[in-house]
C-alpha cells in the first residue's frame, strides 16, 4: 500500500466544509417545513369524501416518491427556465426538495390521521366545534403526537438527500468535498472526512429529536 494519509489539506478547508453543513441544514429545515405545510394539506385531500381531492392527492404523492430526486432537481433548475420560470440554485433545490418531502409526509400524515379512533371526533362534533377546529384542535395535535418519531427519522434522511445539490452546484458538504478532491486529489482525506461529518450531523440531529419525542410524550 502506497497511500500515505494527509489530513492537513482537510485541516485548510474545514471552514468550508463547516460552512456546507450549515447550508444543508438550512436547506433541510427550509424544505422540511414547507413539506410538512404540504403534506398536511394533502393528507386532508387523501382522506376527504372530494374524489378530486383525493385523486389530486393520490397522484401528487405517486408522481414524487417515484421519481428520483436528482431527475426532480434537474426538471426544476434546467427545465423549468425553459418555460419562463428561472429561480435561484438555492431557492431551486428549496422548493424541490419541500415537493419531495410533502409527498411522503402525506403519506406519514395520511396514516397517522386514519389512526385517530372516531370516537373522538364525534365528541367533538358533539359539543359544537366546526370542522375547521375539529382539524387544529384535535387531529393535528393527535396526529403529530404520532407521527413524531417517522417525522424525524425523516429529517435524517432529507439531510443526506441535499447531498444531491451538487449536481447543480450549491456548495453544500458534498460538494465542498468534491471540490477538496478535484484541488488537491487527495481522495480518501476529503470524502472520509465528508462521510464523518455526515454521520456526525445525523447522529445529533437524531439525538436530539429522540429528546424532543420524549418531551411530548404522554406519560
């Protein structure tokens, strides 16, 4: 073996791959939320007595959890300007990857909502509560009480899927290794580095999710 480690490039470039974490945690959280805000209107359109509603939903979620993400960023940042519509790369990948997450949040929220016993939304109808306050004040509470712990396993996995965004060159960890490797070619220093500050990020994003789950947890 002829390989002969050096870690004093990565040491050089550490800000910048700091600085790529930071962003893929923004877009996380950015995407994550818009994907919950639409994974919440959708899960009602699946389960509403609206057949439009519900074949509008059914084919929202079956377009995008089937379609690669990397086809889906490429069609938003190459193919939508073809159309008149140019976004920024950032702002691009933001409201791909929101699409992306609202299609299996619905999914998430969907089965969660099923799960509230009938019971319950009877007593609510019963005392007087519209529908509107039915859905904020009993279902959704219940439902993210729930879905809680798919929701942050979730949030790990949208995390490593902005690795993706260095196909169109926001320079997120991925792609701040890449360019590591490209400048220097010291190949296993930048993506074993990359990979350890993968972990690392989801380890404590998964950590501290777990803390939060047993906050709201109903003793």
């Amino acid at each position: 073996m002829n390989y002969h480690f050096n870690f004093d490039v990565v040491k050089r470039n550490l800000p910048l791959m700091i600085q790529g974490i930071e962003l893929g945690l923004f877009m996380t959280v950015i995407s994550l939320f818009l994907g919950v805000l639409l994974g919440i209107i959708m899960a009602f359109a699946a389960i509403s007595h609206n057949r439009f509603l519900n074949r509008l939903a059914a084919l929202y979620t079956a377009f995008f959890r089937n379609t690669p993400l990397l086809i889906l960023v490429y069609i938003t940042y190459f193919g939508l300007p073809d159309l008149g519509i140019r976004l920024e790369k950032i702002t691009s990948f933001i409201v791909t990857l929101a699409f992306y997450a609202g299609a299996y949040m619905t999914e998430v929220f969907r089965a969660g909502l099923a799960a509230i016993p009938k019971g319950i939304i009877e007593a609510g109808q019963a005392i007087g509560l519209t529908g509107i306050q039915i859905k904020l004040k009993i279902q959704l509470p219940i439902m993210f009480r729930s879905v809680l712990p798919s929701m942050s396993n979730y949030m790990i996995s949208l995390f490593k899927d902005t690795s993706i965004a260095a196909s169109i060159t926001i320079p997120e960890l991925t792609y701040q290794a890449r360019r590591l490797n490209v400048e220097t070619f010291r190949v296993f220093e930048a993506w074993l580095t990359a990979a350890v500050l993968y972990v690392a990020v989801c380890y404590t994003i998964a950590f501290l999710l777990r803390r939060f789950e047993k906050a709201l947890r109903i003793p």
